[in-house]
C-alpha cells in the first residue's frame, strides 16, 4: 500500500463544496490531509461535509470578502496552529456576447475570480507555514480568445500573473506557489452559471471531446490528482508554473493530417 503523499498536512479549499474544489478536497483527504473547505451556502457545504466525513471541516465564507477570509484564518489557527496546503479554488464565470456584458457582471466575476484570490492567499498569510505549497486556480479560456468569456479569461490570466509575482514575495519562507489550469471538466456550474440543461451538457461534451486529444473531457477528480502533485513534496522544487490539464486540448492538435 503506498504511503499518504500529504498525510497529517492541514489544507484549505476556497469553493469546495462541489466542482473541482469538493474532487480536490476529496483526493486530498484521501492522501492523509486534513481539509477545510469553504463556500457560500451552508446546506451545500454540509452535504459535501457529510460526503468528504470526519477529515473535513466546512466554514460559510465569501472567498471575496477579507472580513470573512480573516475570520476562516482564525478559525484554522485556533484548531490546527497552521495552514500547510492552500487551493485557492472559488471562482465563477458566465458566458456572455461582449455588447451584452453588464457592469455587474464585470464586478462579480472581477470580484470572486481576482480580488478574492489576494484577499484569500492574504488572509491566510498568518497561518501558512514555511514550506506550505498555494495553488491558484486558473484555466485554459486565459490562452483561447473563446467568444463570451472576455472577463472571466482575463481575470484567469491575471490569477497566473500573481502566482510569478507571490513567487518571488514569499521565496523567504520558502512558499511555493503555483496554478493549475483545467480542460473542460463538466462540474454543477454548468447549470448553475451557464444555464445548460443536461442535454446541453451532454450535446457539449459529445462535440469538444473530438477536439481533445484524449479523446473524452476531464473529471474534477483528475484535477485533483494534479492538485495533489503541487500540494506535495514531489513538487518542492516547481515553483510559479501553470499546470495545464487538458487532456492536451490546447497543447496538441486532435485533427487528421
């Protein structure tokens, strides 16, 4: 049986009640870590609680909000002392024409997807320990120019900018940082943000998997088997790279010659 990479580490995961957040949990608690999670509505974040069992807390937080960051980071301190793994998950996105985006659109997306990742890794300042590994979540729509996701590709790329720069800001207590950028990995968000009904999800995943070279779209699972890499030791020396699981969708050519 092999050894936990991550056992006995405490973690956090922003937006880890569902989506690639609640897989990552999930894998990280099955290789030995203990896992906070948070997110916005108490009764999804008890169900995901109830699914993840006893090596998981969950805290209703806004990822957006100091006030409610600050308070998690205390919450943490309190009852482990401190903090060795951070995802930086919580993030949202909707898909709209360019003439339609509407300034409150821009702020929301802006205001969970950017601001909430520095007052997320801000916030936990106090309670990372030296050596602790931060992931930042970004994703492939930051390189593709897709029609419709103008601001949410934009704050992804921005996210990947921030990683370089915390880099080199906490070299001194040897915290590494990183971000993970995922493929098309169907999550709730599909309903939830774009609106589509199951047969959209499916008609969607049906076309794009042709143009993935793994021949099929990802699972949050497999997000948080990358996840566990950079939370790992097996990661100490990578630091301000972006991970891109894609199955090779942006990377590699899926057509015929």
């Amino acid at each position: 049986m092999n050894t936990p990479v991550v056992e006995g580490r405490i973690a956090l995961v922003t937006g880890g009640s569902k989506g690639i957040g609640f897989g990552s949990a999930q894998r990280l608690i099955e290789e030995g870590a203990f896992v906070y999670i948070t997110g916005r509505g108490k009764e999804a974040l008890d169900t995901a609680v109830a699914r993840l069992g006893s090596s998981a807390i969950g805290i209703e937080a806004d990822a957006s909000s100091k006030t409610d960051m600050t308070a998690v980071a205390e919450q943490i301190r309190q009852r482990h002392g401190k903090l060795g793994i951070l995802f930086a998950n919580a993030g949202l996105g909707h898909a709209t024409p360019f003439p339609d985006l509407a300034e409150a659109q821009i702020d929301k997306e802006i205001g969970v997807n950017f601001k909430g990742v520095i007052l997320t890794v801000q916030s936990m300042l106090g309670v990372l320990s030296h050596g602790a590994s931060v992931i930042l979540n970004a994703s492939i729509t930051a390189d593709m120019g897709l029609p419709g996701f103008g601001v949410y590709a934009a704050t992804k790329a921005a996210v990947r900018s921030l990683a370089r720069s915390w880099t080199t800001d906490l070299k001194d207590r040897d915290i590494r940082v990183n971000t993970i950028s995922p493929g098309v990995v169907p999550t709730e968000g599909y309903s939830d943000e774009q609106g589509m009904s199951p047969a959209d999800v499916d008609a969607y995943v049906e076309r794009v998997s042709k143009e993935i070279p793994a021949g099929r779209v990802g699972t949050s699972r497999e997000m948080g088997d990358a996840l566990v890499f950079l939370a790992s030791d097996a990661s100490k020396y990578v630091r301000g790279i972006d991970l891109v699981v894609d199955g090779g969708m942006t990377r590699v050519y899926a057509g015929k010659a």
